[in-house]
C-alpha cells in the first residue's frame, strides 16, 4: 500500500459518550448521598470515570423531579367549555374569514 492509499482510507474515530443504565446511575447516587467528604465523591466519581457536571445534572434532575412529584395536580374531569362561548368563538373565527365585522348583541354579552 501506498502512502497516498493509506491516507484516504484513513478512519478518523468519533467520541461516543458513555451512557449508564437507570440502575446503575440509581447506585451510584446511594453511594454517592451516603459520601461525608467532598473527597469521597471525587473518588466514587473517579472510579467509575464520571465527569463531575454529569453527575451534578444527574442530581439537579432527581431534585426537580421530586419536586415535580410533590406538586399539587388538578384532580377529576376538566370542565366542559361552555356553548355559548363556543359559538361566539366560532362565529369569530368565520366573521375573521370572511372579513366582516360581527356586532355582539346585549344579550350575547358576557
């Protein structure tokens, strides 16, 4: 092979990020939380070749979700619109169709 060969053949290769498996990632947090030392976590992170802001993501999501989980929710069957604001929205939108103005009569007022 020529060194002309070589060099288009050439494979240049792509960083690939690791990604965790949800129980792997839920283990290193218990063994994370249970560090006393900020030098602990260093070394737990280290030793599984963890960048510090993944890590720190990791946490900030964990926070917001459970923070998610504790938020009041709206609970039973939304409530139905009323028809007599569907029809007036209606006839808006085919008044703005059509370019027309609509005069609102005082019994169609809100």
């Amino acid at each position: 092979m020529s060194k002309k060969e070589s060099e288009e053949s050439e494979v240049v290769a792509t960083a690939q990020f690791e990604r965790f498996s949800a129980m792997y990632g839920l283990c290193l947090f218990v063994e994370a939380d249970h560090c006393m030392k900020p030098r602990d976590l260093e070394a737990v992170r280290r030793g599984v070749g963890l960048e510090r802001s993944t890590l720190g993501g990791w946490c900030r999501k964990r926070d917001q979700d459970v923070l998610e989980g504790l938020a009041l929710k709206k609970r039973g069957p939304k409530p139905a619109a009323d028809s007599r604001t569907k029809q007036l929205s209606t006839r808006a939108q085919t008044n703005m169709d059509s370019g027309t103005e609509y005069e609102v009569t005082p019994d169609e007022r809100f």
